[in-house]
C-alpha cells in the first residue's frame, strides 16, 4: 500500500494581481473568482487598520492588533509584510493562506500591491503574475474621482504611486489593459488555461 500523494510546499499555484488604483482590481477578482478555468482561493491579507464600514473579518482582511500583526511578523508568518501609504497601517500576506488554497486543490488568488506582488514573485517564482493597467493614466484618474470618496491630496498621493508602479509593471509576466472588462477577464482566463495545461 503506498501513502497517498502529498503536494509540497513550492507546489502552491499562485495567481498575483497587481495594478495601481483605479484600473479596476476589484471588479476583475470577484468575476475571475467566477469564471477562471482554475479553482481560486482569494487571499485574505492582515491589516493593522481598523475595518470600514461592511467589512468583515476573515473575509475582507484579517483585522489584527499591532501587537498581534508584530508578534506575527516576528514569528515569520509573512511572506511579505509593509507599512503601505506611509500612514503606520500595515498589511502582509500570511504564509497560512498560501496553505490553506493548497488544501482546497486550488489556485492561492492574491489581489496585492507592487511591492508585496515583487516578494511574492520572487519566493514564488512560478507564480502568474498579472499587472493591470488601463489604457492611459487619464483613465485612472477619473476613476478616482468617480469614486468620490477620496480628498484631492488622497487622489494626488494615489497618482504618484500609480506612476511609480508602472515603472515596475516590467517585473509582471503578463500585463493586461482592462480596457473592456470582458476582453481583460477573458484575457487572464486564457492565461491561466495556458499555465495549468
């Protein structure tokens, strides 16, 4: 009798999707979730910044103190961990995500920002890794303001960061342009049936 197969560590699929704010991250994730050729298990980041309105814990991020995200960070729990917008909030990606979407036989889906996508890719050097842009940077901006929740100083700082992480969309294996959503999530469903075959 010989022991069932066991899926190593390094064997973990991993999806990363990166872009900068406003080319429509969130909309892609829940349709992919949907209709992706593969099986997907979003990846739930921690956070040391207290939940928005409608969020839930375990869903949306894990909510931890800083103490808890510390000790956490100590204890090499992350695969990548920042202080993101310069504002004392951190966020990281626990490496007992990764395990748990390897459990369920499926695809780790991370939705993550440029910095943390380039450790991941670089630990997960396999991983599909998709940067999401809009057709030009005109398009990000009115997103931004469409959305009407942030201040002209928030949009501004959101900006720059955009320009920042297209310098860095080179480092991706693929980049879409969610001109249509449609063609994009077709565009991300075909890569990762060339991947899985």
């Amino acid at each position: 009798m010989t022991a069932p197969e066991t899926r190593s560590f390094v064997d973990i699929r991993v999806l990363v999707l990166s872009g900068p704010s406003g080319s429509g991250k969130s909309t892609i994730v829940d349709r992919l979730v949907n209709v992706a050729p593969v099986q997907l298990v979003k990846v739930v980041s921690a956070t040391t910044r207290p939940p928005r309105a409608g969020e839930v814990n375990g869903r949306d991020y894990y909510f931890l103190s800083p103490e808890e995200f510390e000790q956490k960070r100590q204890a090499g729990e992350f695969i990548e961990c920042e202080e993101v917008h310069g504002n004392g909030n951190w966020y990281g990606t626990l490496r007992s995500e990764l395990t748990r979407a390897q459990q369920a036989g499926a695809w780790a889906f991370l939705e993550i920002d440029v910095q943390g996508a380039l450790s991941i890719i670089k630990e997960y050097p396999d991983a599909v890794s998709v940067f999401l842009t809009t057709a030009s940077e005109g398009d990000y901006e009115q997103r931004l303001r469409n959305r009407g929740t942030e201040s002209e100083d928030a949009i501004q700082q959101r900006l720059e960061t955009a320009r920042r992480e297209l310098k860095l969309s080179k480092e991706y294996k693929h980049i879409v342009v969610n001109d249509d959503l449609d063609r994009a999530v077709s565009e991300i469903c075909h890569i990762l049936a060339s991947a899985e075959g």
